[in-house]
C-alpha cells in the first residue's frame, strides 16, 4: 500500500534518524514508531528499515533498546522484508538465540514464529536445532516460549528430527510434574505455594505440551503416541487436582494422536471419570468428551456417551450442567435419531434451570442442536424461544434472538409469521446487544420472512441503518446485503442508497459490510444505477482500512457481468494494484475476484493480469497462492501462447507446496488448463496427478481424482490402466466426498477401461452401491449403469 501522506512519509525518514539517538529511550520510541507505521511504509523503504533494525538487534543491545527487545520488531516487519532479505533476518535472530540476556532469547524464540511464512528452506534445521536448545534454557519463560514455538514451526520441522522435538516436549512434561517436593507436604504455605505455582505452570508447559502435540500428529512415531496417550491416561489417576483435570483435559487435546486400538479405552475412563465424587472432575471430564466426537464410535458406545451427559445434566454442581450441556451440544450430529426428541426435551427444560448461566448456554446450544432437531419438537423450540425473548433481561432476550436467526429454515411455516413479528419488534429494543441481535437476525431469516412481510423487514433494517450505536448501523448493512433478491423490486434502489449512504460511515464497523452488501445488490441492481454502484465500490477499493478494501475487492468480483463497460478497465486497475497490496486480506480477495472477471476483461489489460497471477502464485501467504492458481485456471482463453511453458512449470512446481489448499487449487487447474498442454506435458500432467491422488489431506485427492474424470481426451494411451486402476484404489478411501469423485471419475473415463478391468470395476461399484453415504451411492448406481453401454480397450 502506497504511503498515505507526505506527513507519513516525512515521520518514517525523521524516525529513522532517531534510531542513531544516543539515547535508547529515544532508540525505542523510533524503532515502536516505526512498527506502527509498517503498513504504510513506502515501496523502497522497506530494505532500509528492516537492514537498520537488523543492525540494531545485532548491536545495540545490551540486548534492548531501552527496555524493548528489537528482535521482537522483525516479527511485526515480516509482511515488507524483501524476499532477497528473508535468509539474513532469519540469521539474525539465530544468532540472537545465544544472547546472554534471557529476555533476548525470549524474544528471539517468539520471533521465529512471527517470520514463520518467510524462513528458507535451508534454515529450517538450524532454527528447529536452536529451538531445541532453548528448550533446556535455565529461564522458564525462555523454555516456554521455544516449546510453543516449536508447535507454531511444526511443518518446517525436518522429518528426521520429529522423533527428537517429540522426545523433548514428553521430557518438559515430566519436568513440569515435578514441582511439589516431598519434604514440603507438612508446611501449609509451602504446599499453597507449590500448588499456586504448578496451577500457573499447568497453563504454560502443560498447556504447550497439548497446543503442541495435536499440530504434530503427521510427525509423531506410532510408538510415542501409545506413551503420550498412557501417559496422559496414568495422570488421570493422580490425588491432586491440579494434575489429574489438566491431564483428563489432555486427553481431548490428543484426539488426532490417540491410536484406533486406544479409542476406546480413553472413552471407557472419561465415562468412569464422569462418575467422580468430585465435582471438578466430572467437569474436565465431560468437556474432554465433549470434543472426542471424532473418536466416539459405535452406536453402543454414542448411547452409552449421551445418556451419561443427559445424567450429569441433572446434577446438583451448576458446574457440571453447565459443561453438560456444552458437550451435548459438541456431539450433536452424533446423537442417535432415537435420543434425539429426548435430548432436546432435556435442553429445553434447562432453558428454565435456576442457574443463570446454565440457562444461558441451554439456550445457545439449541442453536448447535438445529440439524438434529426433530420435527416434532421444532414448534416447542420455537415458541420456548418467543417467551425467552420477553423475559426482560437482555442477555436471555439476546441469546433467544440469535437461536430463532440460526434455526432460519426449520422454523415451522405456522409459526413464522410470528417470529418476524417478534424480531422486527425487538430491532427497536432499548438494549444495544438485543438490536444488533434482531437486525442480524433479519439478514439470517431471509428464508423464511412472509412475502406480504418483506417491505416491513427492509423498512426496519432502513430505520436500523441510522442507529446511533455502529454495531446496529453495520448488521442493518450485512442483513440488507443477505436479503439480495428478497427486497421487493420497488425497494432496491431505496436500499442500495441507504448503503451508499451508510459507506460514508466513520466507523470501518459499518463500511466494510456495506462494501459487501453492494456486492450482492449489484447483482440485481437497475442497469441504470450499476455505474454508481460500481463507481462506489472503486472508491471504498481505496479506504484507509484494509477490511474495508478487502470487502471492495471481493464485491467487485461478484459484480461481474454486470460491471458497465466503461469501468471494466477501471476495475481491472484497481483489482491488479490491490493484488500487490502488504495485507493477504486484501491480495487474497483482489486475486480471486480477477478469476471472476472471466470474459470481460478488457484486451489491453489480459496480458499484465496473467503476468500478475503468476507473481502472485509466488505471494509468501498460502491463500494468495492457491487463489491465484485458481484464477490462472477460470483465464484459461486469455493466456498467451508465450506464456504456456511457464504456466505449466509453476503448476507443477505447486504441486509440492507445503499448503494443502494450494495444492487442492493446481489439482483443479489441470483440468481447466488441458487445453494448452500439448505433447509430452501430458504424461507429465496425469503423472502429476496420480501422486496428488495419494496425498495426505482429502482436499487434495479429491479435486486430483475430480481432474482425472475430466481428462478422457487427454490421457496417453499407455497410462489408461494406471490412471483406472488409482481411481479403483480412492474407491475405499476414508473419506465420503473423494470415494464419490473416483466413482464419477470411474463413470466418466468407462470408455478408457481395460477390457481385462471390466469385470473387477462392476464387481466394485456393486459393492458401493451399498456405501454408507448417500452420495457415493447414487453416484456409484449411475456409473454401474452407465457401464452397460461398455468398456474400450
């Protein structure tokens, strides 16, 4: 972002000066300034800014600078460190790890993670080696603060030293245990003291240890994670308190660690440990039920979990409710149809309970509950819900009002008449959480609002637009946005004026949801006022704050179509400029909504806009890549022929990003792009394929066996068997949506089946036809069908 005013600019040059002060109270004030400031500073200040804060973390400190560690800055400058700079920076802060203060290597540790996006690949060893060796570092803090950076940093860990970084959070959790002493056990204070201290400890290095291990899982050896989950299982045992919750909690913590032959064991001790005496063990034991859904198999054992957290509902500790109550709502989908009338009866009646907060969160987990809610009972929430509305405390009237705006589409026809009464009401509220609730609520309910009611509720969220509080002002935006087709005709350009009007707001509160909303209305707007439209969301694509362009940028891309020609060279300049911006937040948006400019960009403007997509695929934020690998593919007849070759060799060079969104966007791409590779970058492209078919992450196989099925002119006669006989293999993945995309990959490409294959394929999609999902089984019986016309060979 170019720098805002020369007062700004000025500001930076005379900061700089500063930080050459003799005096490190001044030295400070420049390098703090000076971060503030990161998100203007001008193109080609950056080198000079980061190589002096360089200069100063290397040689001003006693290792600060009048009391603040300039290490720390690097962190905060990562979005403007030029790529040719990201190895020196990362040396710089190594070498900060064998600083003599503790407060440095504090610092430097916490700033690893900061950089974490812009660390070579070449020092990835050399900053997990100097983690490690902070973790044995005499200071606490200092061993803390490397043990949550090593979780931060778990993909750049090399893999033959997974199994070390692993060793050594086990041995922090030892050490961590060993803070009460024997001796100590007879002297109150000491023993208050002891227990004071491992309750702060058990938030730090406990707490490390279960942030840590559950981003680890992909890396941790089988065999540790069996001592890790009996470790943590054996804790559970122990007399105090202060160990055995946090270690119950652990267990939850660990639930993509804990092995398949161990599921049930830690399910079977958190339903024992439900069953404690103590009131505080119950509650962490509840709460680790409640977020194993994942591993809760069965129906026997589903009955088992959700009739014990139905008992615990009824006990006498608010305490314990309350959790209850929570964990039902976690474990929603997996309730069993047969309890489902059950549990909801049993969550509407604590809506009564004599605790106020067990009230509160009995009312907020029907929302949770919508899905499995039964149609029987969906008129008693409903009505439970008005009454709530009128209980005269806001809170109560608050929570009542978002159920009803999550519930939408089950609110029974009957009733809704009523509830858009109730909510329009409430919109006028004297409390400000219960108007900003009932306007939201307005946008969410655009389903169910009675035709004849539609000029009410826009009327209202007209009125709601010019509230004093800004909370009312941007949810009357966001709603107006969310009605898009349901304002009645005659009432469209009163609301797109009310946003335009609203999009001169002071607060960025309100003008970023009325960016958005004009994205929506525009859509539908009057050809007689797009060019206003348009011209509007240009201006907001330039506010002073990113979220508000953010908004601007991803708007102009929904206008699409609908953008006057006159502007459509505008909007392509100001989406190119946007792309290059210091926040993702706003490349991201920027990038996709150049995808969505398919078959309107101007002439002139197709080459730079291919040009910059390339760039951007390199962009340091994962979300920028993958967007612009997808839109590269929406531009498929706009890429010149020059460019053909580099294309090709940046999608397969992302085929290997660390980020499985970017590799789940070049998966797609291929088959969008097919047409401009020719020659032997077939084989290349279905070779590229077949591994993105096995990679780790189901986001990724999905979309690659979704491309294989779309290839059918364009696999190489002698690849036919490995392409079938892969897809033949994804048929028993673990995962419902990509069994589905190899069966309509299978349905599609039955003209390239091997004869000798023929047999074994129906023989297949037979069985899944008696999948467990619904999809993959309708998908399977038309591709089993459509095998009747025949196989190639």
């Amino acid at each position: 972002m170019a720098v805002k005013s020369k007062k700004q600019l000025k500001s930076i040059k005379d900061l700089l000066k500063m930080t050459d002060d003799g005096d490190p109270e001044i030295r400070e004030y420049a390098v703090r300034s000076l971060v503030e400031l990161r998100d203007v500073v001008p193109r080609g200040m950056e080198r000079e800014i980061i190589e002096k804060i360089i200069t100063l973390s290397e040689h001003e400190y006693e290792g600060e600078c009048g009391g603040y560690p300039v290490v720390l800055s690097l962190g905060y400058f990562c979005n403007i460190i030029p790529k040719d700079m990201y190895g020196k920076v990362v040396k710089s802060v190594i070498k900060l790890c064998l600083h003599d203060r503790w407060e440095v290597r504090y610092s430097a540790a916490k700033t690893f993670v900061e950089l974490k996006k812009i660390i070579p690949k070449n020092l990835n060893k050399e900053v997990v080696e100097k983690l490690l060796k902070l973790s044995d570092d005499e200071i606490y803090n200092v061993r803390s603060c490397s043990v949550q950076a090593l979780g931060g940093l778990q993909e750049i860990i090399p893999r033959n030293m997974r199994r070390e970084v692993v060793e050594k959070l086990l041995k922090l959790s030892d050490e961590t245990l060993l803070l009460i002493d024997e001796k100590d056990i007879c002297s109150e204070d000491a023993v208050i003291g002891r227990l004071l201290k491992l309750r702060s400890t058990s938030s730090g290095e406990i707490k490390n240890l279960t942030e840590i291990l559950s981003p680890l899982k992909t890396c941790i050896p089988a065999d540790v994670r069996f001592r890790i989950v009996e470790k943590a299982l054996e804790l559970t045992g122990n007399v105090e308190l202060e160990i055995k919750c946090p270690a119950i909690e652990i267990l939850a913590v660990l639930k993509n660690i804990i092995p398949k032959k161990m599921r049930g064991e830690v399910i079977k001790k958190l339903i024992s440990l439900s069953e404690d005496d103590c009131w505080q063990v119950k509650k962490s034991a509840i709460l680790a039920l409640g977020n194993l859904k994942e591993i809760i198999s069965g129906d026997g054992t589903r009955m088992i979990v959700i009739d014990r957290l139905l008992t615990l509902s009824k006990d006498k500790n608010w305490n314990v409710r309350q959790t209850a109550v929570i964990a039902i709502g976690d474990l929603g989908e997996i309730i069993l149809i047969d309890m489902r009338k059950n549990v909801v009866q049993r969550i509407l009646e604590l809506t009564e309970d004599a605790d106020w907060y067990v009230m509160l969160f009995a009312i907020r987990t029907l929302a949770e509950l919508k899905d499995i809610i039964p149609v029987s009972s969906r008129n008693a929430v409903v009505k439970r819900m008005l009454k709530l509305s009128k209980s005269g405390q806001q809170s109560v009237n608050n929570s009542a009002i978002y159920v009803l705006g999550t519930l939408n589409e089950i609110i029974p026809g009957d009733v809704r008449d009523i509830v858009i009464e109730r909510v329009v009401e409430l919109s006028e509220d004297i409390g400000l959480s219960v108007r900003a609730s009932s306007v939201w609520a307005l946008g969410e309910l655009r389903d169910v609002i009675p035709r004849d009611t539609r000029g009410r509720v826009v009327l209202a969220l007209l009125k709601a637009g010019n509230d004093k509080e800004r909370a009312v002002r941007g949810h009357a935006a966001w709603a107006i946005g969310k009605l898009q087709e349901k304002i009645p005709k005659d009432m469209i350009e009163d609301a797109i004026n009310e946003l335009m009007r609203l999009s001169k707001d002071p607060e960025s509160y309100v003008r970023r949801p009325c960016a958005w909303a004009l994205g929506n209305l525009g859509r539908i707007a009057p050809k007689d006022i797009m060019e206003k439209v348009t011209e509007k969301l240009l201006k907001l694509s330039e506010d002073n704050e990113f979220a508000v362009r953010s908004s601007a940028v991803f708007s102009l891309g929904k206008l699409g179509n609908n953008i006057p020609k006159n502007l459509r060279g505008d909007v392509v300049k100001i989406l190119l400029a946007a792309s290059s911006e210091h926040d993702w937040i706003v490349r991201r948006p920027a990038v996709m909504s150049l995808g969505k400019l398919q078959g309107i960009i101007p002439k002139k403007f197709r080459e730079n806009v291919i040009a910059l997509l390339l760039k951007t695929s390199e962009d340091r934020d994962w979300s920028v890549r993958g967007a612009a690998i997808w839109a590269v593919g929406r531009h498929s007849d706009i890429i010149p022929e020059h460019k053909n070759d580099e294309i090709f060799k940046k999608i397969m060079e992302l085929c290997k990003d660390k980020d499985a969104s970017v590799r789940s966007h070049c998966a797609g791409a291929f088959k969008k792009l097919k047409n401009i590779f020719f020659g032997q970058r077939k084989e290349e492209v279905i070779d590229a394929l077949l591994i993105l078919c096995e990679d780790e992450r189901w986001e990724v196989r999905k979309p690659a066996a979704s491309s294989l099925g779309n290839m059918y002119d364009f696999i190489p006669k002698n690849l036919n068997k490995d392409v079938i006989e892969k897809l033949m293999e994804m048929t028993g993945d673990n995962d419902w949506s990509v069994r589905d995309a190899s069966v309509r990959a299978i349905g599609r490409l039955k003209m390239k089946i091997p004869f000798e294959m023929k047999k074994e394929i129906i023989e297949k999609l037979s069985l899944m036809v008696n999948d467990e999902n619904l999809t993959v089984r309708e998908s399977s019986l038309r591709a089993l069908k459509g095998m009747e016309m025949g196989a190639g060979g």
